[in-house]
C-alpha cells in the first residue's frame, strides 16, 4: 500500500487544507529529490529535539500533523508522532528534577487512531504535576483533542481553535476502473453483511456515516470531560465543527486565558520548587530527596514536620469540639453547641459566650391564664375539651338513668 493510499484511507481529525497539502506531498512518494529531502532535513534540524527543559518546566512540542507513529512526515516534515509525544512525556513525569509539563500546540490535527490515547495520558498527568497548554497558531481537531487534556489552556491572540469532529473520506475508484476495463466483485460471508458496504446505497452510507458518529461521540466527551462542561455545550458552543479565535475562545470556555508562551512558561515555573547546588548560610532549598530539606549547613525532615503538624492541627480540633460540647452552656443546648462546633472555626471559649448570650436573650414562656391551668389540669367535674368530648357513651346512660329515679320522688 502506497503513502497516498494510506492516507486516503484513514479516518482524520485534521483541517482540510493541512490534509490536501499531505495527500499531495505523499503522492510525491515515488520521486522524491534529494533537494526536497535535505530541505526537509534542515527544517526538522532546526526545531530540535521535541522535548526540552527551562527553568525545571518540560516542553512539549505538539506541531504540525499527527501521526500514531513516527513516519516519514515525522522525520522531514516537522509532524508529531502521538508515540513519541507519550513517550516523552512520561520522561517528564518520571524526572525528579521536572516540576510542570507545558505542550506547545501549533497543529491542524491528524489522525484520529492514538490521539485519544496520548490525549487521556495528559489528562491522567494532572494529578501527578501541572500540565499547561499553550496554542500559538492553531490547536485544530486533533490538536485541539490534545491541548484541552491539559489542566489549563491558554492561547495567543490570534490562536485559532476548535474542528471538533472526525472526517472520513472514502475514493471512489467504480468510474476510472469502468474506463480502464477494471472490474472489481467482492464476496462478503454470509455472516457479515456489514464488512463491505455499498457507499451508493442508502444502507451503507448510513453504516458509514453511524462510524464516523461514532468516533466523534469520542472526541466530544473527551473535550467534555478534559474542559469539565457537558456533551450538549461543547456540540452547540466550541464551533460546532467550525473555529473560533483567542479571546472568543476562552469566552466560550474552549481555553481559560490569552496571554503569551513566555509569561505562561515562567508562571507555571514558579508553581514547582526550585532546585539549587549552591546555598548561602541561611538560604532555604529543596534537596533531590523530596522528603529533607535545608537550612544553611542544617538538613530539616520535612516530613517529620508535616506529620507533626497535621497531628497537632487534629488534636486542636477534638479539644474544641469537646470544650464546646461538654460546656455547661452546650450541655442545656445540644443543637447550637454541635453547629458551632462542626460548622464554624469559631475558638471553644467564643463559643461558649456566645450560648451565654442567647440563654440570657431567650424569652421566658408566659405564665398561663387561670383557666388554660384550670383545664390542663382536668378539674373534677370539668376536664378537658377533649376527655368531654369523648366521653364514654355508658357514662352518660348511666347519669340519664338516675336523673329519671330523682325526678319521681
């Protein structure tokens, strides 16, 4: 299988134009010059390795097309290999001495087989150091997919973002072959009617277009997770498929801010700690064991210091509590003393005046009326509304009885 007919056949999430400017480049294949080749060479030499390391923050570099592998267009051409990008990502988490990771997205996307898979890496790598993107240029389909797993996107002026979604783009061969004389018959087993369908028939544009469905129900959650918003706003608002530019962008909530490589690079240097091989009495600064630091010439367990002082902050804690609850004062109001305690900072001893202020301001219950006590208290021959009103039926039979016997007499 020739270049062009590889990529004609694979599914892309790239701008159109970077991907005809491809397709014409791999049908080129078969006469390649060695001009063309060493003017390749010495664009790739000139951008260097794909990562470097400034100020202990790793770059990334994420440009041009994207490829699941290292190819021809990796090496001459100045396109990503999503295998390389892993790779040396993972160099950068694995490395002591890194404190942030920044990818550097210039890149109108590329293939959509391996992106989801370097672009879930760089999400995972949140939780293990910060991980920034900045977009000069175009962070576009694929590139896009990758820029949005960072934990913070920011973007020039004129970045461009968004093409979310995949193309598919099927040759058809039937005309030209008809001319030349060619024709082609496929026998699909019985069992599986769907290996082969019939692109001129409604059946299988439908089979076809449910795919390429598919594969972009994909790329959005993933941009829906990477940018913590839901399915339905990144299909109506990140472009629809289309793009937006810097300041709409972030307004949109694609990225989080427009700003310039420089200052993002030495803001997310000054998040990790700094490393040093010379010191000062006096000075403070982090050894290669994260655990021990220093002090002039004294080594500190750092370690020791944090369990210490998290153990005093949790016995502080159970002291309040139990000052507030086993109080006079919280004792005869068990409510306020548990809100006071579990849901406010408020120190044991202002806690405790603070229920003596609302004893003293709670309304004493009005004495009742004669009659309220007369009836509570159910007097003989009275009692209450109620004991009256449901007086036992044989009660009152028996009072009619001997009412009836006085009367005679």
């Amino acid at each position: 299988m020739s270049a062009l007919e590889a990529a004609l056949q694979s599914h892309w999430a790239m701008m159109p134009e970077p991907l005809e400017t491809l397709c014409a480049i791999a049908a080129r294949e078969n006469n390649p010059t060695p001009e063309v080749l060493e003017a390749y060479r010495s664009a790739a030499a000139e951008r260097g390795e794909r990562m470097t390391v400034r100020d202990g923050v790793a770059i990334l570099d994420v440009s041009g097309p994207l490829f699941k592998k290292a190819n021809l267009f990796v090496k001459f051409s100045g396109a990503t290999s999503y295998e390389i990008l892993r790779r040396d990502l993972q160099v950068a988490l694995d490395d002591a001495a890194i404190t942030g990771v920044i990818l550097k997205v210039d890149s109108p996307g590329g293939e959509a087989n391996g992106c989801d898979e370097v672009a879930r890496a760089i999400y995972d790598a949140r939780g293990k150091k910060p991980v920034w993107a900045f977009v000069s240029g175009m962070a576009c389909s694929g590139g896009y997919w990758i820029a949005s797993a960072a934990e913070k996107v920011i973007v020039s002026d004129l970045a461009v973002l968004g093409s979310i979604g995949v193309v598919l783009g099927i040759t058809d061969r039937k005309k030209a072959d008809e001319k030349n004389g060619v024709t082609r018959i496929d026998f699909v087993s019985a069992q599986s009617p769907g290996k082969r369908p019939d692109i001129h028939s409604d059946e299988g544009k439908a089979r076809v277009q449910k795919m390429v469905d598919d594969l972009a129900e994909v790329f959005v959650s993933a941009v829906a997770l990477h940018r913590k918003t839901d399915v339905s706003t990144v299909v109506q608002k990140f472009g629809a498929g289309g793009v937006e530019v810097g300041a709409n962008a972030v307004a949109l909530g694609m990225a989080d801010e427009v700003g310039q490589f420089e200052a993002a690079l030495s803001a997310l240097s000054k998040r990790g700690y700094r490393r040093t091989t010379q010191r000062s009495p006096g000075e403070f600064f982090m050894s290669e064991n994260s655990n021990t630091a220093a002090v002039g010439d004294n080594t500190v367990d750092v370690a020791k210091i944090q369990a210490e002082a998290s153990a005093k902050a949790k016995a502080d804690t159970l002291a309040r509590v139990k000052a507030i609850q086993t109080s006079d004062e919280g004792k005869a109001r068990p409510k306020l003393a548990e809100h006071l305690a579990f849901s406010t900072d408020m120190p044991a001893a202002a806690a405790i005046e603070l229920m003596k202020a609302a004893a003293s301001e709670t309304p004493e219950k009005p004495e009742a009326s004669y009659e309220q006590r007369k009836e509570t208290a159910g007097t003989l021959g009275l009692g209450t509304p109620e004991s009256r009103d449901k007086a036992p039926a044989a009660a009152n039979d028996g009072w009619s009885q001997a009412v009836s016997l006085a009367n005679p007499r």
